[in-house]
C-alpha cells in the first residue's frame, strides 16, 4: 500500500484556534477520501505560533533553527499542503506569509494545495482568490478548486437551501483535494535537479 504524506500549516495564534480547527477538518476530510482509495495516509501539523520567534531570527541571521527547517522540510517534501491563515487588514497574516517567505520558490512546483481562511465576518472571504491564490500560484504550486473560508457564524451551521454549510464545503474541498493528491505522479527526489522554470521555456524555444 502507497503512503502518501500531507501537511497542514496553521497561521492561528491562539490555542485553541478556529484556524487549527478548520485544517483539522480539512485534513481529516482529505484523509478520509484517500483511505477510501485504499492508500495508507501520513499527516502532520505544522503550527507557525510556535516557530514565531524561529521565523524572525532567520530573517535576520539568514539560517532557520533545527525546528523550523524540519517544518519547511515537511512543507517541500510533502505530497500535498493544506494552508489555513486567519485573517488580518483583509489579507493573510504576517506569520502565514512569513513562513512562506522563506520557502524555495520552485520547492512547492506541481505540489496539490488546498487553501483556507478564518475570520470574523464573512466580508472577508475574497482573501482567498485576492491573496491566498495569487501566493500559491507565484510559488507554482497546484491549487485545489474548492478553497474554504469559514467565519465566526459558519461554525455550528449547517447552511440553507441557499448556501452550502462548512460541513459540506469542507467534505467538498477535502475531496477534491485528496484526488489531486492521488493523481500525482510521483514526487521528485531531493537528488533530483529542479530545472528552473525561465530554463523549461527556453528549452522548448529551442525545440
């Protein structure tokens, strides 16, 4: 049986958070998809509240500590991220884009990512095609369809006839997810050369 490995990142600040509590949902979500196809699934959280202080020093010092190169290890090496921010000034948090910050831009090139948001109020889920996907697709990764946004009222409900309730957003997104993560072909090995992007189309030029 293949194991496949994801990753759920987790911008909240409090403990517990709404933010950690929807990439547990989501995770599980994903990982119940997967074990109905019969693959053996290995997950992981990575909690950015506890690597704050790691994050600042390797901006200065330019050298991430033994814990936070073991979480942007597993981030890069993962076969797909859930990526969870609350919301802050309508835009992702410092701490989220931070993390992201010091990751390779072509580390996360074909990687399945499924993104979600939390906040207050419901006015702020465009965070997630204004901000969240533009980050993901500078970084080429491959994002899920369905992103979720959960705000403070959506916990607890189970929707209308109207709009879809985060219990079935979350199932729908974990599912689409987790096939993405199914379909990909096998992961690239640290040995192996990551061909620069600009280099990929002046190869084809030449073709």
């Amino acid at each position: 049986m293949q194991t496949l490995k994801l990753v759920a990142v987790s911008a909240g600040l409090s403990s517990p958070s709404s933010t950690r509590l929807l990439a547990d949902r989501l995770l599980q979500a994903a990982r119940y998809r997967l074990a109905e196809q019969e693959y053996a699934v290995d997950v992981e959280v990575v909690e950015l509240r506890d690597l704050a202080v790691d994050i600042a020093k390797n901006f200065v010092t330019g050298f991430p500590s033994e814990k936070l190169d073991a979480a942007i290890g597993a981030v890069t090496r993962a076969d797909g991220v859930i990526a969870v921010t609350p919301v802050f000034t309508a835009s992702y948090s410092g701490l989220f884009k931070s993390f992201f910050d010091l990751i390779d831009p072509a580390a996360l090139t074909g990687t399945p990512v499924l993104i979600g948001a939390t906040g207050g109020t419901a006015r702020h889920s465009l965070v997630l095609d204004h901000a969240l996907r533009p980050l993901f697709a500078y970084l080429r990764a491959l994002v899920a369809p369905t992103a979720v946004y959960a705000a403070s009222e959506d916990w607890g409900s189970g929707g209308d006839e109207y709009t879809e309730g985060l219990p079935s957003r979350i199932t729908r997104a974990g599912n689409e997810f987790a096939d993405m993560v199914a379909a990909r072909p096998g992961r690239r090995t640290e040995e192996d050369e990551v061909v620069p992007f600009e280099q990929q189309l002046a190869d084809l030029r030449l073709d």
